[in-house]
C-alpha cells in the first residue's frame, strides 16, 4: 500500500518573515512614544502648567514703541504720556503703590474711555465708586486706559507694559474697533480652517509650553508674512476724505481679523495668567435696534436685471404706509428672496419685524444685518463664541 503523499508545509516567503515583526515593532513604538507624550500632556496640564505668551505678534508691528505712562517731573506719579493724549484721556497713580491700595487697569477703546463724553461718566468711574464703597478700608484705583479707535492688537502692548505697575486686576472691553485699520495677513488668508485649527492647538500645547521653559532660547516667533507694520497710534480708514470707499466685501480679509482678534484676547490672558494677575472679560454689547449698518453691498454676483427688480421692492416698500406693515413685510421678503447679504436690506426687515412686535424675528434679521455690515464697527458674533470659548478655556469670568 503506497502512503498517502506527502504535502509540503507552504511558508510565507522570507521577505515577508523578515517584514511582519519589525512593522509591527514600530508601530508598538510609535503607539508607545505618543502615549507617553498624551500622559506627559495631560500630567502638565493638571499641574496648572499654561501656554506661554508670544514674545511678539506674528502679524503686525509697530512702526515705533511708545508707552501710555511716564513718570511726572517730581518721579512720583506715573501719568498719560503727553503724546498720547490725542487717543488717551490724562491718567495718573502712584510710582510706589501703597500698601492698602487696590489698582485695577482697564484696557479698551472709546466705550471704555467713556465717550462721546468723558471718562468721569464713563462705567471706570462708576467701577471705582462701587468698589470703594464695598471695601471702604481700602484705596481703590482704576486707571482708564481706553483708547480712541484702539483694537485688541494695540491693547497687547498696552498689557505688557502695565505689567510693571503692581496691577490687582485687569479688565478687558474689546472687539468694536478691529476693523478701522488697513492689515493684511499674507498667508494667513490662503490658511484652510483645519491648518488654523491645528496651529491653534499646537500653540496652546503644554509640552510646548515647557519646552519654553527649559530651552527659552529656542523660541522662535512664526510671523505671518508679510507683516504690516502700524504707526504708534491709531490711522482710523474712516478718518481719511472717502474712507468708507475702501470698505468692500471680503470674506478672507475678515476671517483673519477675527482670527487675530482671538490671537490678542488669548495673548492678554496668557500674560495676565503669567504674572499671577487676575483678568476679567466683558462681553461687548451693540445696538441692533437703532444703528442701520455702516456700508452696504449687494451680494457678489447678482445681475444689474436682479439689482433693480430687489430696488423696486425695496422702493415700494418704503412707500408703503406703517399701516400696510404686513404688505411691507410682503415686499421686503421679496426683496431678500433676491438678495439675502445687503445689510441695508436685512436692516429694514429687522425693523418691520420690530413693529409687528415679532420682536425674536427681529433681532434675528437685525443681527444678521451687523453681521453683513460691509464696515463693521460691531463686533461679529463670531468674536462672541470666541470670548466664550476662551472664558471657558482658562477659566476666566466673562462679564
């Protein structure tokens, strides 16, 4: 009887003997080596280690430093800097902070100041008034650093120099005036959303943040090119004969003002965070109801035949009386139907709604009518959800 045949054993090819262990010993590895940086990350993060401030802003500069406050001829006081007064109401407090002093800087632009009228009316005043009669042992002062036109990126420097001056607290009102000024922000607007994203999150990183730490020399500022560079104070575009002309739809221009304007607000933080001073950030309010927006556009690419049918409505509309509302409401719905970006437009419907007393309608349409405001001199909803998310961050009140 001849025996069964005999089958060789089929073997993987020596290659792949030779490939399978060292692949799979990487990829342990890698595992391993990310796990480690994931605890490493999560250990320092609840050792309360924070992410350092930049040294310097990666997208603008300035063309000269000048600082708010001087010394006064006697070396006693520190007090508005002469040059400055232009944008900055007189201030003064002293060199050598006294022992039961409470000194409380607040950073912002005009509504801070307190104008159109002066800073003894403004809410700093009334801060002060109330602080002191809550702790009646003690001085309180509230120095008013509230800039005409100033933006966040000019309150960063604003920041770091009061630094030096004993600060007990800081509050920061910004995010009506990001827009004044001419910036452009280079590769920022050719960024997508995820590379945004990513650098945001890297840049908040504790690991880097130690790094820093140990190795400060090899921090490296990564400017965004180019970089505009500003004069000392404030260039308002609206200041210049036909300013407002300058102001046209764009959405990339936009999304890295908002960007920037996050940058600053975290910058302040981080310092304030670093010098163990408490900040407080107040959420700017805006008159949806009796500010029409500033500029208005059509939407890009409606034709000159859709133009004048969204004029005609909009002309019949307004001729039509407060007691035709609902027939107003008619032809202004129509309108939007063609053209749903004039801020103008949405105004006027917001407006309508308000007189129907469909009063959640109207802040929708009055708030989507600053948001589409060609010159915006409010701030956007998204520099809400930022100041939001930031409070939340790192555990900063948000008045």
């Amino acid at each position: 009887m001849m025996p069964p045949a005999c089958h060789p054993k089929t073997e993987p090819p020596a290659t792949l003997r030779r490939v399978r262990h060292p692949l799979l010993f990487r990829g342990a590895a890698i595992l391993l080596g990310l796990s480690l940086l994931v605890l490493l990350e999560l250990a320092l993060r609840l050792c309360g280690v924070q992410p350092l401030p930049d040294s310097q802003d990666p997208f603008i500069s300035f063309s000269s430093d000048a600082t708010l406050f001087v010394k006064d001829p006697a070396g006693t006081n520190y007090q508005t800097a002469p040059e400055r007064i232009d944008f900055f109401r007189p201030q003064s407090f002293p060199v050598n902070k006294p022992a039961d002093t409470f000194r409380v800087f607040v950073l912002g632009g005009s509504t801070v100041q307190g104008r159109p009228y002066a800073v003894e009316t403004s809410f700093t005043t009334w801060l002060k008034i109330n602080l002191q009669a809550a702790e009646p042992k003690r001085h309180i002062e509230v120095i008013n650093c509230g800039g005409v036109s100033y933006a966040s990126y000019r309150l960063v420097p604003i920041l770091r120099e009061t630094l030096q001056y004993q600060p007990d607290l800081y509050i920061v009102y910004t995010g009506h005036n990001e827009f004044l000024e001419e910036r452009t922000y280079g590769n920022l607007k050719q960024s997508s959303s995820i590379s945004l994203a990513t650098q945001k999150s890297l840049r908040d990183l504790r690991i880097a943040s130690l790094m820093q730490r140990l190795l400060p020399k090899t921090q490296e500022e990564t400017a965004v090119s180019p970089k505009t560079v500003l004069s000392a104070d404030v260039n308002a575009r609206l200041d210049f004969q036909k300013g407002l002309e300058g102001y046209h739809r764009d959405a990339e221009t936009r999304r890295g003002i908002i960007e920037h304007f996050e940058y600053n607000v975290r910058q302040m933080i981080l310092l304030a965070k670093q010098a163990d001073v408490p900040l407080v950030l107040v959420n700017p309010v805006s008159n949806l109801k009796n500010c029409p927006p500033f500029k208005s556009e059509f939407a890009i690419g409606l034709s000159q035949e859709q133009q004048d049918q969204l004029i005609s409505c909009w002309n019949a509309a307004n001729d039509c009386d407060w007691k035709k509302a609902d027939r107003k409401m008619q032809l202004w719905e129509e309108a939007v139907r063609i053209d749903q970006q004039h801020a103008g437009l949405l105004y006027s419907v917001g407006k309508t709604c308000e007189h129907l007393q469909r009063y959640p309608e109207a802040k929708d349409w009055l708030t989507t009518a600053k948001e589409e405001d060609i010159c915006p001199l409010r701030i956007l909803e998204p520099m809400h959800e930022a100041l939001s998310d930031m409070a939340q961050e790192y555990n900063v009140p948000l008045g």
